[in-house]
C-alpha cells in the first residue's frame, strides 16, 4: 500500500468512526465496542422515553386535580 493509499484509508476509517489517536496510540475501534456503545445508546433512549412517559402520566393527573378543585387539602 502506498503513502497515499494509506493516508485515504486512514481518513476513511476516521471518517466512520472506526479510528481514534490517542497518546498511548491508535486505537481500532472494533465490532464489538461499536455494538455495545450503540446498544448502550438505545438503552439509555429508551429509559429516557419511559421517564418522559411517566412525566406526563403525572402532569395530566395534577392538571385533572387541579382542573376539578380537588387540590386543596
């Protein structure tokens, strides 16, 4: 592979992420590290819509309570 060759895979591999310098470095990032940050992500989505859910279940019943009067103790 050429100086040149290798410069354009270097770039293309930095381009999709799959290539990080570090001072220890180069670092490859592989398969498994990319699937598990990915799942991680979902993870971590998912919780945050479930919370968001949960957050407007609430909202509406203390609109309701306070809509009808009955948020005097």
């Amino acid at each position: 592979m050429s100086l040149e060759d290798a410069g354009f895979f270097i770039s293309k591999l930095r381009d999709e992420n799959r290539y990080h310098e570090d001072i220890f470095g180069v670092t490859l990032r592989t398969y498994e590290v990319t699937n598990r940050l990915r799942s991680e992500s979902i993870a971590f989505i998912e919780e945050s819509k479930r919370i968001l859910m949960r957050c407007s279940a609430l909202r509406t019943v203390l609109d309701v309570r306070t809509l009808s009067g009955r948020d005097h103790r």
